[in-house]
C-alpha cells in the first residue's frame, strides 16, 4: 500500500515542481539570444545603409 503512495508522490512532485523549472531555464536561455525587436532594428538598419550606399553612387 505504501509504495503506490510513495511513487504517485514522487511523480506529482516531478510534474509539479521539476517540469515548470526546467521549462522555465528553456526559455530564459532562449531568450538571452537577441530579441525580435533587436532582429528588427538590426534589419532595419542594414537596409538603410544598403539605400545609402545606393544613392551616393
């Protein structure tokens, strides 16, 4: 009787605790890379000079 109890709370204890942490650690390490709006900004800029370097010729 004892050991099914033990086990289920093991396993409760995993998807309760552990699970949300290690999804939690996922997605700061993702976002640590750059971030859409620095993606966009950093575009955008390679645009402009692309543009500018056109116009001076």
């Amino acid at each position: 009787m004892k050991l099914p109890l033990i086990i289920s709370c093991i396993i409760i204890f995993i998807i309760l605790i552990l699970l949300p942490l290690v999804i939690s650690k996922k997605s700061e390490k993702a976002s640590k890379s750059s971030s859409e709006w620095d993606k966009i900004k950093d575009y955008g800029n390679k645009i402009n000079d692309k543009t500018r370097t056109n116009k001076k010729n």
